[in-house]
C-alpha cells in the first residue's frame, strides 16, 4: 500500500458519494478524520464513515470498490503525496488540491522550476526563444515545467528532453491519459528518462476539457518562475501570468514578443511593474538564478580578473 492511499481513496469516495462537492466531500474527510484513523483502509472505519455521512454500508461500500478498483489498475509505479510531505508545494496549502499524483522523480518538485508556456501554433521566434530558454535552464541547473498541450509547450518539452533537461508535465488528466492523445510518447518518455508527470486528478477521475483551467492553476502552483513565451492576443495564457503575478510576484516575457505590433495585449502586460523583459542572451539565467548563485558568480568572475593581472 503507498503512503497516502487509504487517505486519498477515502476522499475520493467522499467525493464521489457528495455527487463532486469538493467542500462537502473535504468537510466530511476532516469529520471522519476526527473521529477515526484514516490511514486505515475504509471498511476498518465504516462505522465512523456511517455516523458521519448518513449513507449506508452497500452505498459507501460499492463506490469505494469501484475507486479503489480504478486505483489498482495502474500498472505502472505511482506516488501519492498530501499537504503533510515535504515536497508539498507551498502555494497549495490550505488551497483546493488535497492529493497529487506522481510518476518519475518526484525531488525534481525540490528543484529551482521554470515554466515555459506559449502558443499552440508557434512562430519561428516563438521557437528560437523556447531553445535559448531550454538552454539557459541547462546552464541554470534548473527544471523545465510545462503541459502537454499541442504547440510551444510540447516543443519546449521535447527539445528539453533531447538536451537533458529534467522536466516537470503537469497534467489535466489522470496519470493513465495522454491530453492530447497525440502526447502519449513524450509524456511515457519523460516518466522514464529521470521527468515527472504530476496530477490532480485520481485515477477514477474522467477526464474533461475544463481540467485544463484546474491544470493550469497547478502549473503555477509548482513553478517557482513564469515565463510567457508567446501567446494571441486574449488568450487564457495572458491570464495565466496575471494569475502567477498575483500568486508569486514576477513574470519574464521575451522582448522580442513584447516588441511585437501584432501582439497588443503583450504590450499591455510590459507595463506591469512586475513583468521582466528578456532582452539578451543570459537575461533567463540570471533572473531564475538564486541571489547567492549570482553574487558568488560575481566574486568568483572579479577573482578570475584579479589572478589574471
């Protein structure tokens, strides 16, 4: 049994059985929890459950094999982790996501992370910046994030993979679907090649366009840095990074992009105090580099100059 299982099981049958009320379903979890151990398995409590829940034991009992059934259909190595482990991102505490699922290197959640998103049709620019940007994030020694989506973030993912980049997919459906379908391969390659999927959603959830929004929301959660690539005027990307600014503070924006008549929303968005325009090579490197990395790579440079005189 994996950490976090029983718990994660037991609100997803809450969830479940509250027909999808993610507050009804989580207020019963903390009553129950109250009340019994919950890292034990649901028939171990199912009086406590009863009590709390006013269902009886063939209803509470039937979706919770049916659950537990889609949980162990995975054949593959999982991880679930809560708001209790360390690697819990911190922006998600006390916030709507009580469960995330993994496969691959899960400490790669512990690493300094960039998310990369842009436009599902790319323009030639668009790319050039994504492969500077994956190439500065090499030299950073940091984690590419992004999503699978059809465009510049599956672009980003797949020259990141081929570079050695280690890269974060989070997703917008269960670990076992490939949104878009057309992503499978890369998604199944990055699991294996030292990457991370991560998730929301439990295996027994059906996947749905609108998980997309809930996606996107995680995304930012887990990034440490933001950068817009690209993006059509009015796209949910512009919101995106309003969103990360609010949340965390900065969001990086090619000049090239900002500069641009055709985009005037990207134009709108420079004049943000809190936007960072890249405008030459290294700009990426030094804005996602820790304050100490950059000043001991200060005083390691001006020792260089001195021992070169």
């Amino acid at each position: 049994m994996r950490r976090n299982e029983n718990e994660a099981l037991l609100y997803e049958t809450l969830y479940a059985l509250s027909k999808k009320d993610e507050n009804k379903a989580f207020l019963m979890y903390n009553m129950v929890a109250l009340k019994a151990d919950i890292t034990r398995t649901l028939p171990e409590i199912m009086s406590q459950l009863i009590e709390v829940t006013g269902f009886d034991s063939y209803l509470i009992s039937e979706t919770y094999y049916r659950i537990r059934n889609s949980f162990s259909s995975y054949r593959f190595d999982f991880s679930i982790i809560s708001e209790t482990d360390p690697l819990w991102p911190k922006a998600l505490i006390n916030s709507d996501v009580h469960f995330l699922y993994l496969v691959g290197n899960k400490d790669l959640l512990s690493t300094n992370k960039v998310a990369l998103r842009g436009l599902r049709v790319p323009s030639d620019d668009g790319k050039n910046n994504a492969v500077n940007a994956v190439h500065e994030l090499l030299n950073a020694g940091a984690t590419l994030v992004t999503t699978l989506d059809v465009g510049l973030d599956h672009f980003s993912a797949s020259y990141a993979l081929s570079n050695g980049v280690p890269t974060i997919l989070v997703l917008s459906s269960p670990l076992h679907v490939a949104v878009p379908e057309s992503g499978k391969e890369l998604m199944v390659k990055i699991a294996n090649s030292n990457g991370l999927l991560v998730t929301q959603f439990a295996p027994s959830a059906k996947t749905e366009k609108w998980y997309a929004v809930l996606r996107n929301r995680l995304l930012s959660s887990i990034a440490d840095h933001f950068v817009l690539i690209e993006e059509k005027d009015g796209g949910p990307l512009f919101a995106q990074a309003e969103s990360f600014i609010e949340q965390k503070g900065r969001v990086l924006v090619y000049d090239s992009f900002i500069s641009n008549p055709i985009y005037t929303y990207a134009q709108r968005l420079s004049q943000n105090p809190k936007i960072t325009q890249l405008k030459r090579k290294g700009d990426l490197k030094r804005a996602i580099l820790p304050p100490k990395k950059r000043e001991k790579k200060k005083k390691d440079e001006d020792q260089l100059e001195l021992f070169d005189l």
